[in-house]
C-alpha cells in the first residue's frame, strides 16, 4: 500500500527502524544527548523554543489553548473547515470569549478583513487560525500580515500548523504554533511539538500533561515531566535528519511540485481557491467518494475521505511523506478514469 493520506503518512524507511528500537529509560544520559539533538534539529526549522509532549496534534491545539488563553480572554478565531471548528472548541473549553470569523469553506479572510472585525470586538487577547486547513487542503498564506495584525492590536498569534511546517513555510514569528510529528515531519504519530515565541501567559490551571511551564523548566536539564514519547522521538531524529538534508527550501518546493501536479491534472474540482492550495494535503469536491477511495484502495493506494460538513462530498490526498510524483500521476490516471476526464 502506498499511504498518501493526510496523515499519518509514508514514512521513510529509516524512519521506521529508528522506531522500532529498545527505548531507553529516560533519565539515562543516553536518552538525554538524543532528546538534545532532536530539540536542536527541531529548532532549525522555524523560529521558537521547540517543546515535545506524548500526544498528537489535538494535544498540541490543547496545550497552546490552555497555556496562552484564560477563561473570559477575547479570541478571534478564522474558521474555513473541520480543524478550524475543533480551536474553536478547545479555545470555547477553555472559556475563551471566541468571536468567529467565517468566510467559506475553502477561502481565506484577507487580513484587512480580520483587523476590521478584531477592531469591532476590541480589546482582542489573541488571534487563533489553522496554517493548513486539513479539512479543506487549505492554507492560509497570510501569517505575516496576520502578525502585522496582532501586533497593532497587542495581541497573540496562535497558530494550528499541524498538517503544515515543516512542508508549509512559516515566513514570520509566531507567538505559538502547534503541531505533531505524524504529518510533514514524517514520523509516526505520538509527539505534539510546540514552538514557542512568547512566554506562556495563562494564569489559570490546567493538568500537568500539557503544563508547558513545567517542560520549559524540565528542557533546560534536558529533561521532561512525565515519561516521553521516546520511540517518537528517536524516528524524529532520523526523519529531521532526512528533512535538514534535503534543505528546508528544497522540502517546500518538493510538497509544492507534487500538489501542483494533482491540482492541475485531476478532473476535480478543488475545495480551496488559488493561491490557498495547500501543498501538504490536496482536497477536491466529488460525489463519487467511496467509489474513489474504494477503487484507489483496490489499486494500492490510500486516501482519505472528507471530515467534518463536507465529509461525504470530498476527498483528500496527501502528498506528504515518501510520496513519488510517479505515485501521484498514477492515482490521478485511476481518478480520471473513473469520473470521466
Ligand atoms: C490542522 C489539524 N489540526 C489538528 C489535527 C488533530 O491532530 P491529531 O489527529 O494528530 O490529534 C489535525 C489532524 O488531522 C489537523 O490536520
């Protein structure tokens, strides 16, 4: 089977093995040097104070929410699909006042528009968005007019980019951003990563398992709260590895050479408009889902249905991971003929 999901994705082959190990017990040296590496090869790929935690991208959202957010603070939260909706939910938990901002499935609000609304509601504690829109194979490519936006209006950027860097750039500094290891990073799933600009600021309690006071405190003895994720990390190290040899640039342009070519060769309609196509996870309106999925499956390639509202009416491809642009020609040739060019 060839994975081009949305993640979890095709993993590098020694990705794999460096996985499949003894772990080490954690408070060993041994453990230490490697979890040293890790953060430093995670520091190289964008801006901020790289923090792990045992969990998944949900995990990840979580930790930001409840770290930077206290209930009652003013949340202006952009929405175009079903990982929008779930910050949303976490920011809603954490008894944040949110003030959504809706343009449509597929579309992105232009800054100026977001800087209006977040003026109208005043005194905004943090704007709050997904990078990759997942649900939609969206990507919001205005972070460093939003950071414009957030800094005219003292407040913070935080940001979902679960299914986005390291494939997606990150092109400004971003008071948070949330992510985990089983999308572009190319590992298995089990490590929500956080980058960190700003200082948490929550004064409000939360459980020790996403208290991020306690991993900044533990991280500078190279140690953590709890048990982490260990086997995670020893595959992050081989698939940052992989990643810091190809070049951080390189890695972009790969991601965006294979979406461009589905994009423009399949005879489906994509959910985003140009120039919000994301170039992780490509998603496409279709009326023949499980026909699509079920044939591809058959064929040996997997990908994934829609989520959220536009579940059964989409699909999604992810071209993430050991994806070849062979692979990708084939699944648009099974595609095409299928619905009929
Ligand atoms: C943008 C985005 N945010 C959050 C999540 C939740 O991550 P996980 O399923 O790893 O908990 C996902 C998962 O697909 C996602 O794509």
């Amino acid at each position: 089977m060839r994975y081009l999901t949305p993640g979890p994705v095709q993993i590098p082959k020694q990705v794999v093995e460096a996985f499949g190990r003894q772990p080490h017990f954690h408070k060993l040296e041994e453990f230490k040097e490697v979890f040293k590496e890790v953060t430093e090869k995670l520091s190289k790929v964008t801006t901020g104070d790289p923090i792990i935690i045992p969990g998944t991208g949900t995990l990840a959202v979580d930790a930001m929410v409840y770290n930077f957010i206290d209930p009652g603070d003013k949340v202006i939260a952009l929405s175009y699909g079903e990982f929008s909706e779930r910050l949303i939910e976490s920011l809603e938990c954490r008894g944040a006042e949110v003030f959504r901002l809706s343009v449509g499935v597929g579309k992105v609000p232009h800054p100026d528009v977001v800087e209006d609304f977040a003026k109208k509601v005043g005194s905004v504690a943090a704007i709050a968005l997904v990078h990759n829109e997942t649900g939609a194979g969206t990507c919001n490519r205005y972070l460093s007019k939003l950071r414009g936006v957030a800094d005219s209006l003292g407040a913070l950027l935080l940001i979902d980019s679960v299914s986005g860097i390291p494939a997606e750039p990150i092109d400004c500094v971003v008071d948070v951003i949330a992510t985990s290891s089983q999308k572009a990073f190319i590992a298995p799933p089990g490590a929500a990563i956080l980058y960190l600009n700003s200082k948490p600021r929550a004064k409000h309690t939360m459980p020790r398992s996403i208290n991020l006071n306690k991993f900044l405190k533990s991280i500078k003895e190279w140690d953590t709260p709890y048990t982490p994720p260990i086997n995670v990390i020893y595959a992050l190290d081989a698939s940052l590895s992989y990643i810091l040899r190809i070049g951080l640039s390189n890695y972009h342009e790969m991601h965006k050479m294979k979406a461009e070519y589905l994009y423009s060769r399949i005879s489906l309609k994509s959910i985003a408009d140009e120039p919000f196509r994301s170039y992780t996870v490509a998603a496409f309106f279709t009326d023949k889902v499980d026909g699509i999925v079920n044939l591809l499956k058959s064929k040996g390639f997997v990908i994934s249905r829609g989520v959220g509202e536009i579940k059964d009416r989409s699909i999604r491809i992810g071209v993430m991971g050991e994806v070849s642009l062979d692979d990708i020609k084939r699944v648009v040739e099974i595609v095409n003929d299928y619905v009929g060019k």
